[in-house]
C-alpha cells in the first residue's frame, strides 16, 4: 500500500525520533481519548428512550427464540427454519409489529447504535448457535441463554454507551451465572436492581440515579416459562416476577 508522502517523509522520522516515552505518551493520550469518546454522554431523554428501544429489541428478539422452544425442545425444527436469515427476518417481523415502524437501522446517535449493536449481536449468536438450534432437544438453546449471549455481544460493541443486563433473584436462580453480583458486577445500578426485584413489583422503572439513566423492565411468567422451569426445580407461579431487564445509560 502507497501512503500519502507526508506520512513517510515527515511524520515518521518525527515519529521516530521521539523518545519511547513520548510514543507511549501520545499513545496514553490518544486511548483515553478514544474511551471518553466512548462514554460521550446523552441527554436524559435520548437516554430514556434508548432504553425502551432496548428493551423492545430484546424483547422481540427473545421472543423469536421463545417462539421457537416447542420445536426445539422436540427437536423438530428444520435447517431452514431456524437459519440465521430466517431468524432476522422473524425478529425484523416481530419488532415492527411491536413498534408500529420498521427497524429503522440508519437512524442516527444512540437510538441508532443500539438498534445496530442488537441487530448484530442477535445475528453472531444465532449464528455461532446453530447446532444447538438445528439439533434440539429439552433446553439445547432457551431464551434467557440466548438472551445472556446476546446482550454480552452488544454490551462489548456498545462500548458503555448503553449496557444491558438480564438477571434474576439470587433464590431462583436456574443458572447463577445469571445473578445480579455477576452479571452487574461493577455496575451503579446494582444495588438499586437487587432492591426493585426483592419487592417483585411488575411495574416498569425508568429514572435517574446520579449520573445514569436506569432502565428496570420486570417480567412476568407466563404458564410456558413456569412449566419449563419447573423441570430445572423452580417452583414459579404463572402472572408473577420471573426476573427483569436493565439498561443503563451514562448521561450528563
Ligand atoms: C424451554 C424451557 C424454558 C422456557 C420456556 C423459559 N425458560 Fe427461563 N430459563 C430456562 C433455563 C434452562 C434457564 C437457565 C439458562 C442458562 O443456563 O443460561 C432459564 C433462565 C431464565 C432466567 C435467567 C435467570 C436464571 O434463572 O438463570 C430468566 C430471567 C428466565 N429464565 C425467565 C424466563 C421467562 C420470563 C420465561 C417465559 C417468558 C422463560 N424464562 C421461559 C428455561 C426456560
């Protein structure tokens, strides 16, 4: 590759006269740059209503693989049906009956990205995941997995932009890798969540807690959920908290 020729013949004699130091200096500069662009900070409302869009795109999302789980349990699904196109196509589906709108990807700024990051990471996982999905069986692939895949592919891509987190109380737990001291280690908001779900309230909060937007989204069980986890030895009731979603967005 042929670089401009200010780059060869200025810049990097420059560059390689500069002490180690120096180099490792601007290189310092330059990484916490990029991580304060990361964080650049919303507003309040744009951070509101990013996470909703969070919390719609996760729920469509899921819902296509909780769609699934009578085939996959069975082990009846077929190669077409669950090829990851197919899958998009659903969730693509499934989101503009939700929002009354196509998944508009090119919208600008958070909104954007959010939907962008989701839209990938749902494609990476059902992806990487096809056997699981072609091959079935009880539990090979259950939404709250595809869940925790997911949003760990869109947390890393968000860069703390938005993070998102799905968990439950730690007494009924299936999986304790799913508890808030793991998945929201580090996290402001954990010790709000851990409050907000001992109460098993099912309304939505959606709030400010210093310098965060919060984003607590419970879920309710539905007979299906509770049959299900039954079998892994929860004892769960129908129309009850079966665990919530959080977002959180840093805002100025
Ligand atoms: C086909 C079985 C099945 C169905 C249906 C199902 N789940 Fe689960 N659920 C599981 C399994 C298995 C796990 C543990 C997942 C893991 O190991 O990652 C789990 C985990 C979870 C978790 C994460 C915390 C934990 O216990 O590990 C939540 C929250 C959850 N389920 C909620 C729901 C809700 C709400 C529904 C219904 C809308 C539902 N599930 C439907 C089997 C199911």
């Amino acid at each position: 590759m042929q670089y401009p020729s200010i780059f060869s013949t200025t810049v990097n004699p420059l560059f390689l006269c500069m002490t180690r130091w120096v180099r490792l200096g601007l290189a310092g500069i330059c990484l916490a740059g990029l991580s304060v662009a990361a964080q650049a900070q919303t507003d309040e409302d744009t951070a509101r209503k990013a996470a909703q869009e969070l919390r719609m795109l996760v729920t469509e999302g899921t819902g296509v693989i909780g769609d699934l789980q009578p085939a996959i349990n069975s082990g009846k699904t077929t190669k077409d049906q669950v090829a990851p196109d197919a899958l998009v196509e659903q969730f693509k589906a499934r989101y503009q009956k939700a929002a009354g709108a196509a998944l508009d990807i090119k919208a600008p700024g958070l909104i954007g990205d959010t939907r962008r990051a989701y839209l990938q990471a749902f494609t990476a996982v059902v992806t990487r995941f096809q056997a699981n999905l072609t091959k079935g069986g009880q539990d090979a692939f259950v939404p709250a997995f595809f869940r925790a895949q997911s949003l760990n592919d869109f947390n890393k891509s968000m860069q703390g932009k938005l993070q998102a987190y799905a968990t439950n109380r730690d007494g009924e737990l299936i999986n304790g890798d799913w508890a808030v001291s793991k998945v929201m280690k580090g996290s402001p908001l954990a010790g709000e969540v851990t409050k907000l779900m001992a109460t098993g309230d099912l309304e939505p909060v959606v709030k400010r807690s210093g310098s965060t937007v919060m984003g607590y989204y419970p879920m309710k069980l539905a007979a299906a959920c509770v049959a299900c986890h039954a079998q892994n030895g929860l004892k769960q009731k129908e129309g009850a908290f079966g665990g919530a979603l959080v977002a959180q967005v840093p805002v100025k």
